[in-house]
C-alpha cells in the first residue's frame, strides 16, 4: 500500500500524479491523467497541488492564541488587502501559529469548490490541498524558483510567494526585489538571463511533481479546513459509530419499554390487592368503609385498638376476662359480642332473671370491671339479656 497519493492539478484542468511509499521515496515517475482507481483505494493520502495563480499568500500577526477567534479575526484583518468581499473567501491558516508572522492562503470560494468537484467527478476525494508555491523549499536568506516552459514559480521565505509566465518572470522578479534565487529549470533550454543574483542554478530538471513531492514535505497549509475539511476518511468509522449509536438508543429504549410494561403490570397487581384489603376491611369493619386511607394501616390500627394498651384495656383484654366467667356458668348461652368505644356488650340466654343477674354479679367482682344489665326480655326458651362491661385492669 502507497503512503501517500501526489496529484497535480493545472490549470486547463489536466492531471498528474505519482506515489509515495512511506519513507518518502516516488514508486514510479510522473504519470498523466487521472490516477487509477487502484492507486487511490491504496492510498493513505491523497495531496493535491492546486494552481498557485487563484490563491493569495499573505502574512498577518497572530490575533489570538484560540484557533477559533482567531479564523474570526483573520478576515477581517486582512480586509484591506483583498479585492473581494471576505465573504466571497476561504481562508486557511496554518496548523500551528508560532509568536512570529503568521502566513495565511486565501482563495475563492467558488474556485476552491470548482476543484473539488473537478476532483470528486473522477472519483478523488483530496485529504490535504495546497498552491504549488507553498510546496516549494522556504529559505531564510533567499527565494525558491522554478521555471517551467511557460509558467514559473517563486517563493520568497515563508510568507511570500507568486507565478507568473515565463515570459515575464524577469519583470516580475524585478518588481519583487528577490533575494538571491536557487533556481530549479525544468527547461531544455539555455539558463535564463535573470535581473536577480542567483545561489544555485539547476538546469534541465525532468518532473516538477516529483520535486514539489520531495519539497513539500508535510504541509504547513491546508486549503481544505473549516467547512471544507475533508471527511471521507471518517466516513466508515462515522458509519460504525452511527451504527452504535442506534442500537445503543433501540436497546435503550427496549428497556425502557419493558420496564414500563412491568411497572403497569405490577401497578395493577397492586391496584387488585388493595381493592382485595378494601373489601375485607368493609366486610369485617364496616365503620371504617368510607375511611380514607390505606386499608391496611387502617386495619392494623383497628387492631390495635382492639388488642389495647399495655394495661390490658380493649376488646381482647376484656374478653380474656370474662371470658373464664361466661365459660364456667353452664346455665348461661353466649349469643353475640360487639364491642365500641371501649365498652364490651355481652348478649346472653339465661334460663331465668336469676341466672343473668347471678353472671352480671360475677363479671362485676372482677376488679377494675364496671358491669350493667342493659336488656332483659322473657321468653318461651328463657330470658335474653345484654350486659354492658366497661372498664380496664386494676
């Protein structure tokens, strides 16, 4: 697999291209045309070199040491220099701002957008984009200058840089005030007479996209940043976390589905139960029907209540009382108990007045007892009479 994929762009829109392997070095020469499908799936990479022509590359101080205020700022700061409105342009920055100048390439948008589709329609999708110029060697002490049949280009430190015809490249040179040059000629023909000292002069050169390859090393600018970032190579990852993404939210929502389910499910186990405890605590405390509550808490408290305190008072203390008296009296019928407002009501059968009397005497020897004859009728099968027994444990 190729590490990187070089694509030059020209101007009349046709291509070259070559391959890198990781350490750099070219696997063939220059080829023409578009590069094969093939060669671009391999790819790690793909740099593509842009016209230098449409793309201006200006300096500026650096406005702030936050990328994002700063890619705010730089418009603006450079308003005055540009012949269109900024917002008509992309500007790119550089991948670090040091404390120095900082150098800014700046392009039309639609030219910027032109190229890209020039490029996707032949199924290339670019993950860096620079102007030729900036692949250039930067030099300190001097310019950078390639010369080709009918174009040149020339870079002036970092922060310069500009093509022209060849033709002209001597006026414009001229009007540059260039340093001394280290030429590159990928001519045929005899050196050129230049208005500019000259370092190095390398003559009949043989593939300017290998020498921008060799020199451009890792980009200092990319053209494609901000809204034109490239995002084909997340593309597949994208997909997968996308992927995760939703079926993390359908088990999500899977769960909360099922625990939805079981809360109704148990709600109505537990709306059946009370309604179960509501119609026990009617049937068996009907004074407590209509009581607003939990029927269990108001059963337990009617219990209480009957059992009474650590005194021995209530319903059960009383009947454990009298109920050894009531037993032991052979010639008495319990028929019935009730039992409110702390007051127990005995109903009796008694073969005779005598017989009732003589019980309600016993109850009432019971210390602590207090003990009433409430009703006393006749009848063919005896008397039936009511004692009223209040009153708790001395």
């Amino acid at each position: 697999m190729s590490e990187r994929l070089l694509i030059r762009l020209l101007a009349d829109g046709q291509m070259t291209w070559l391959a890198q392997d990781a350490g750099g070095r070219a696997l063939s020469a220059a080829n023409a045309g578009v590069p094969p499908a093939g060669a671009r799936e391999r790819a790690r990479r793909i740099i593509v070199f842009v016209p230098a022509e449409p793309v201006l590359i200006v300096a500026t101080d650096p406005l702030s040491a936050r990328r994002a205020q700063l890619a705010k700022a730089v418009p603006f700061a450079l308003e005055d220099q540009l012949a269109s409105p900024v917002e008509e342009l992309h500007f790119a920055l550089p991948a670090r701002a040091g404390a120095g100048r900082m150098t800014v390439a700046v392009v039309a948008r639609a030219t910027l957008r032109a190229w890209l589709d020039q490029l996707a329609e032949n199924g290339i999708h670019a993950d860096v984009m620079l102007p030729e110029t900036l692949a250039l060697p930067a030099r300190d002490d001097g310019a950078t200058l390639v010369v080709e049949a009918e174009r040149a280009l020339v870079r002036i430190g970092a922060a310069q840089a500009f093509a022209c015809d060849t033709a002209a490249l001597a006026s414009w040179l001229t009007a540059a005030a260039t340093p001394p040059l280290d030429v590159y000629d990928f001519r045929q023909g005899a050196r050129l007479a230049l208005p500019t000292p000259v370092a190095a002069y390398h003559e009949r050169q043989v593939d300017v996209l290998a020498f921008l390859a060799a020199h451009g090393g890792e980009p200092e600018i990319n053209l494609l940043q901000g809204e034109f970032a490239p995002a084909h190579r997340e593309a597949p990852a994208g997909q997968w976390w996308r992927r995760a993404a939703w079926s993390s939210a359908a088990a999500l929502l899977l769960a909360l589905g099922y625990a939805g389910g079981d809360y109704l499910h148990l709600r109505r186990q537990a709306d059946a139960l009370e309604r179960a405890q509501r119609d026990v605590l009617r049937t068996n405390l009907p004074e407590f029907a209509e009581v607003a509550g939990d029927p269990r808490s108001l059963m337990e408290s009617a219990m209480a209540r009957m059992r009474g305190d650590a005194h021995g008072s209530g319903m059960l203390a009383l009947l454990g009382r009298v109920a050894p008296v009531v037993a032991a009296t052979t010639r008495v019928q319990l028929t019935g108990i009730e039992y409110r407002n702390a007051t127990l009501e005995l109903s009796l059968r008694a073969p005779d007045v005598a017989a009732l009397d003589l019980v309600r005497e016993q109850l009432a020897n019971l210390p602590g007892l207090k003990v009433e004859v409430t009703a006393a009728n006749s009848g063919d099968k005896g008397v039936d009479g009511r004692l009223r027994i209040s009153g708790a444990a001395s």
